[in-house]
C-alpha cells in the first residue's frame, strides 16, 4: 500500500486569509489600495510601490491574517503537513504561534536565497516530490511544485485564486484529504 501524501501548504492566501493584513502597511504608508497586487515577493512589491520593506515590516499587524473557513480542521485532520512561505520568518512564526499550528517544518523568505522553494522543506522532511503535495494559491506556488515534480492543488477556497490547465482545483480545504 503506497504511503500518503503529505501536504506542503504556502502560507498567505492558501492557509491564511491575509489580504487585509498585507494591504494595511501598503495604505499606511500613503499607497492606494487598487495599487497593490498579490502573490509576489515582499521585497518585489515594495520596491514596486516605492516603499522599504522595514518601512512595511513596522506597519503589519500579525493579528489581522485569519484561517479561511475550514483551513482549523483540514490541518487537525493532517498528522504531518509543513509549510513554504515568501512571508518573512518573524511575523509567519508569530502568526502560526498564535494559531497554536505546528507544521513538521516551516520555511520562510529568509531560508531562501531568493523566492521560496520546495527543495530545502523537501530535504528536512526527508521526501521527494513525489511524496507531497503542494497547495498553493499563486502561478509562482504552481512553478514550486513543478520544479520538485509534485502535484499542484490550487486552493480554490481563495477567490483571487486562478486555475490553470492541470491544477487540481479544491474548492473547500477539505477537498485534500482525498489527495493524501
């Protein structure tokens, strides 16, 4: 019997609903709401918008990040997952902290040179693509997963989630579970 899958969540947008934690520095900070896009680095974004990441960083508020409905359950109902973020360690760690979540491994912006990438959660869990399933919510989280050979679910509970042609759409949380 082959082993179940175990699940690599990104964080923002996929475990968490966080547009109006990631919004309000943005606005603070004197940015117009239809000017700030999703789904990229932090750095990336800032530099776009003309603002220092530390400048952000002083203006985000842990607390207003919430699970989507039934993301609680689905992660009770996971006796192994981890995560990959592009979120900063500090404020993720304080945000799965405050959840009482414990992800097996938790890797954040500041493990990576660069974006996120599967490959060091993969070695620390001692698996392969193929063992995992990476769920997602961005194209940058569906280039993770192909880039380790794992399968993509795109967390469809996020309505400024995009399917593509091959994605597994799910559109609860608790779709997954029939993936593992």
């Amino acid at each position: 019997m082959p082993q179940p899958r175990i699940p690599i969540f990104d964080l923002d947008g996929t475990l968490l609903d966080t547009d109006a934690a990631l919004v309000a520095p943005f606005v603070a900070l004197g940015v117009a709401p239809d000017e700030i896009t999703f789904g990229h680095v932090l750095a990336d974004e800032c530099t776009r918008l003309g603002i220092s990441v530390d400048a952000y960083l002083d203006h985000y508020d842990t607390d207003l990040a919430q699970p989507f409905p039934g993301v609680v359950e689905l992660l009770a109902a996971c006796p192994r997952y981890a995560v990959c973020s592009n979120k900063t360690a500090r404020f993720a760690s304080a945000e799965l902290a405050r959840l009482g979540w414990t992800p097996e491994v938790a890797l954040f912006a500041d493990a990576f040179a660069g974006p996120k990438r599967l490959g060091p959660v993969l070695e620390r869990l001692e698996l392969t693509g193929v063992d995992i399933v990476f769920v997602g919510d961005t194209a940058h989280d569906r280039d993770c997963a192909a880039a380790v050979g794992a399968p993509f679910a795109l967390a469809g509970w996020n309505p400024r989630a995009v399917g593509e042609p091959g994605d597994i759409v799910l559109g609860a949380p608790q779709d997954l579970l029939a993936l593992l």
